[in-house]
C-alpha cells in the first residue's frame, strides 16, 4: 500500500485506497483510518460494499453527503470503543 486516494462518482460511490482500517460505520456515518489521517464519509443509507484492507481499499454506496479528514482524538477512540461494545453484546 503505496499511496492514499479519492474516487467520488455522482455522490453515490466512493472509491478509497490507502485504509489501514474501519473504525466505526453505520448508515449515516463511516470513519475510515487512513495512511493520510482519520476520514468521515457522511450521508444517507451508506454501506460498505467493498472492503480488502490487505489491499487497503474500500467502496461506499450511498447518498455522500461530506467527506472530511480529521486527526485522531478523544472522539474517534470513542467512537471506535464504541462499536466494538456493540458487537461483543
């Protein structure tokens, strides 16, 4: 996994390369770990498609709404923490 990249077409696909791993997702929200920094999908019955994180590549379908890098922080760890609770219950 050499490189980081975006493919957004018609705001229903999103092609993303360079994912070291999905930390939470649900139908309105995806945060992605990526080699360039944390990225938020937001939007409307989002899933996941696609999904090969020895390739470090991902597909969203839905309606995209923002696409938005943040750093790591309280927040994302939570978040992260969060679903895995969910998923052990």
């Amino acid at each position: 996994m050499s490189e980081h990249s975006l493919l957004l077409l018609d705001r229903k696909t999103l092609e993303i390369s360079g994912v070291e791993n999905v930390n939470t997702f649900d139908e309105e929200e995806i945060i992605l770990e990526t080699m360039m920094g944390y990225l938020y999908v937001l939007g409307e019955q989002l899933h996941v498609s696609m999904l090969n994180l020895d390739q470090g590549k991902v597909v969203v379908e839905g309606n995209i709404i923002n696409i938005e890098y943040k750093r790591e922080g309280k927040d994302i760890k939570a978040r992260g923490k969060n679903i895995l609770s969910r998923l052990l219950k």
